[in-house]
C-alpha cells in the first residue's frame, strides 16, 4: 500500500534519535507531574487526631478535616474516606469541593469501615453521624448541612444519621432543619446514598430531610428511613429536569410529611420499584404545580394517611392531590409491615419476615 493511500492525513514516523529524544522528554514530564494515585484516609472518632496523617494506624478524627485534605489534594484521581464506628459529631459542614476529574469508576467515596453485606456486620457497628453546625438564615428559617457533596461521581455508604440538635420551631411559617446529606450543584451528576440510615424523633431530634440534591443521578440504594421528616428530595437541575435519577430496595417507615418528594426529576427515566413507604403522612409528594407523571414498580405503599400531596418548600402548606400521575404497576397497597424493633438483632429496623413488604428486600441488606 502506497501513502498516497492514506491521503494527507499519514503522520511520518520519526527517526530513531528523534524517537528517543521523545521518550527522554515525556519521562521527564511525567516524572515531574508524579503519577495520579487513589487517596485513602481513615478517620476514626476515638483514636483519631486531626494532625495525623488519616492512616489506618494514625487515622484523622473528624469527617470535615477529611474533606479538607481530599479538597486540597492536586494528585489523585480517586478519593476515599472509610469511617470506623463511633459518634461523630459535625460542628462544620463536611464540603467535598474540588476540581479533581472524577469517573464513574475513580469516585469519591466515604463509607463505613464494616458495611451492612459483611457477616460480622451489626447495627452498633455503624458509625453515627450527627450534624449540629452553624445555621443559615433562608426564607424558611434556618438550616445547616451535614455532609455536602459538589462534586460528580461520589458515593456515601453504610453510615448512621440522626436528626438535628436545634429547637424546630422558629415562627408560623419558618422552620431550623439540617440536611445529614446534600447537594446544590444544579449541573452535578452521579450520587449515590447506598446503606445508610436515616432517624429522626419529631419532638426530640427531627430531621427534615435525609438526603437532598440539585442536579442529576441521585440514586438511593438499600437505605432506611425511620422517622424522619421527609426521606428524600429529589429537586432541581439546570434547564428545568433532572435525569437519571433511582430509588431502589429502600424502606421509608413514619414519615411525618413524604416518603418522596419529587420537584423536577424527569418521570421517563426516573426508576422507583422494590420500595416500601409505610405509616407516612404522604407517599409522593410533588412540587406544586407539578404536572410529571411517574411509575413505581414492585413496591409496597400501606398504612400512608394520603397517597399524594403537592408541597410548597421546606415550611410551605401542603395540599392533599389525586395520584393518577402515578403508574402503579405491581404494587401492594395493603397489608400491615411490622419492623424489628430490638437492637439487638442483625435486622434492627428491618421488615419482619412474614410482614407485610418482606419479599421486597428493602433494606440495608443486598445479600440473602
């Protein structure tokens, strides 16, 4: 074959002391530029210092000072905080912001150091988050964030979260919520809340949301929510829809506003099935005005006071709608779900076997 077969666009390879003077120089750059590597930092609330350098035998001892060395960090390409069980309390938000290039397979990643699918796995091996920093004043009072994501390409797993240390009320219509997990990024993509639960206690410690996010790909996996105020809000992206979005095998019990509250999450690739939402105010609530139609598939919504509702921001009124933009396509709309409730079991908060909901597999568990 004649170069000219290849038209203009043949690349004349070079000479040999041209080749070498090339590879000469790009190992000097890439020597320069040091490898990209995976970040790993441990933390751990007992025997964690802040000073240490977060290994596994000198861990960090706060979530936030994590976040902190992973944003200033310029050299890897994949981040990963494991956090041994304990109490951690934040008194500053945890902000995971930086510019590293994140992939769907080099993530930032913060999870429990046992996790739910491990045999030796128990309940009390869960590290317990609970976020008490400054609030904000907004036009619905006032709010702090826990763990705040803005970044792409992140996942928590397997942690505890609790509700807020501040007096709820402020006035008629303001509120003081904190968010345990968060994200404001309207263009960000790909979350994932995997194994985690969320509590609350409407007088002593609420939580008004367990997990909200602007933006795309939030994907709740295998988590509980027990008596939090809302389980979850899926809200707003740029140009008006937010894709990809999930929500699978997670189990909403006593919600005293919504198991869902979608704003402006497309219902076309939205994937809601195997959930169970149970004793709550309201099964689905959408933004008011909202006019989305969506589908739950293999799931179990029973003992709800109302199946659908429109709601108007964290302190707004809520108005009790129809469900027919719902497409319920193998459901259980009855039957009575009954949680262990001893904390002494591996199952603590999970559905009794026999109740209602149990052949769903919500839950933390992803293994038989």
């Amino acid at each position: 074959m004649k170069h000219s077969d290849f038209g203009h666009s043949l690349v004349h390879l070079p000479t040999p002391a041209r080749l070498v003077k090339a590879v000469s120089v790009w190992m000097l750059l890439a020597s320069a530029i040091g490898p990209l590597t995976a970040q790993q930092l441990f933390v751990n609330a007992a025997s964690g210092v802040d000073t240490n350098p977060g290994t596994r035998e000198r861990p960090l001892r706060s979530v936030t000072e994590a976040a902190r060395r992973i944003n200033g960090d310029a050299t890897s390409r994949s981040s990963e905080v494991i956090v041994a069980p304990g109490l951690y309390v934040l008194s500053q938000t945890a902000l995971f912001k930086n510019s590293k290039s994140y992939t769907a397979t080099d993530r930032l990643v913060i999870r429990a150091e046992v996790l739910p699918d491990d045999p030796a796995w128990h309940p009390q091996q869960m590290p317990t988050v609970v976020t008490s920093v400054p609030l904000v004043a907004d036009e619905a009072g006032e709010f702090g964030a826990g763990i705040q994501i803005e970044v792409n390409h992140a996942t928590v797993q397997g942690l505890r979260f609790t509700g807020g240390l501040d007096f709820y009320y402020k006035s008629p219509k303001q509120i003081r919520r904190t968010y345990p997990i968060s994200r404001g990024g309207k263009n960000l993509d790909d979350l994932l809340v995997k194994q985690c639960v969320f509590m609350g206690d409407e007088q002593a410690m609420p939580l008004h949301v367990g997990v909200i996010a602007n933006g795309h790909g939030l994907v709740l996996e295998h988590d509980v929510f027990y008596n939090v105020r809302n389980a979850v809000v899926f809200w707003a992206a740029e140009g008006g829809t937010s894709h990809r979005n999930a929500m699978r095998n997670c189990l909403v019990y006593g919600a005293s506003t919504s198991g869902i509250w979608t704003v402006e999450t497309d219902g076309d690739d939205f994937d809601f099935r195997n959930n169970v939402i149970a004793n709550s105010r309201i099964a689905w609530m959408r933004e008011r005005g909202g006019t989305r139609r969506y589908k739950a598939v293999a799931s179990v919504f029973t003992d709800n006071a109302n199946m659908a509702a429109y709601g108007a921001g964290a302190a707004g009124s809520i108005i009790l709608t129809d469900s027919t933009f719902l497409s319920l396509q193998e459901m259980q709309l009855a039957g009575r779900v009954d949680l262990v409730m001893d904390r002494s079991e591996r199952n603590y908060l999970h559905i009794r076997k026999g109740s209602a909901g149990s052949e769903v597999k919500a839950g933390l568990f992803t293994q038989d």
